[in-house]
C-alpha cells in the first residue's frame, strides 16, 4: 500500500526575502511550477527557493497547519525556527 503525503511548504523570495506558504501533495513538482511563473502569487517574486516544510498524513492537516503558518503565531514559529537561514540571507 503506498501512503500519501501531503507537504505545507515555505518558499523565499529571492528578488524580495518575503514568504509564500502553501501546501501540496508533490513538492518536487509544486516548486517547479512556482519557479515557472505558472502560480500567480509567486510569478513576480521569482526565483524562490524551499526553505521549509512539513508532511502530513492527510489533507486537512497539511491545511490546518498552513493556515497556522500564516498566523502571527505561525510566523513567529517560522521566524524562530528559521533563524539560522534568516541571519544567512
């Protein structure tokens, strides 16, 4: 039985520094259409770069924790735990 995973993902803005958070269930693949310009949320912020994520066993909890992410809370979170990778950008 193969199992599914799905991924909430950070990508940096290499032209800006900003985040993009997002979810999907083939990161590989969901990067290269960022970095296409095919996703209109990030086509302008090209190129991006994957600088975190998580994988989930289902759906609703790659969602749940990517809403979660985009809360104060949730940056707060990122901004600790990717703090290393900050001070190097």
């Amino acid at each position: 039985m193969t199992m599914i995973m799905y991924y909430t993902y950070v990508l940096q803005s290499k032209k800006d520094n900003k985040f993009y958070i997002g979810f999907t269930k083939d990161l590989k693949n969901r990067l290269a259409f960022h970095n296409s310009g095919k996703v209109r949320a990030t086509a302008g912020r090209r190129p991006l770069s994957l600088i975190y994520y998580e994988a989930c066993l289902n759906e609703a909890d790659a969602v749940k924790r990517e809403k979660y992410l985009k809360t104060g809370y949730g940056r707060r979170y990122l901004s600790n735990r990717l703090s290393s990778h900050l001070l190097d950008s």
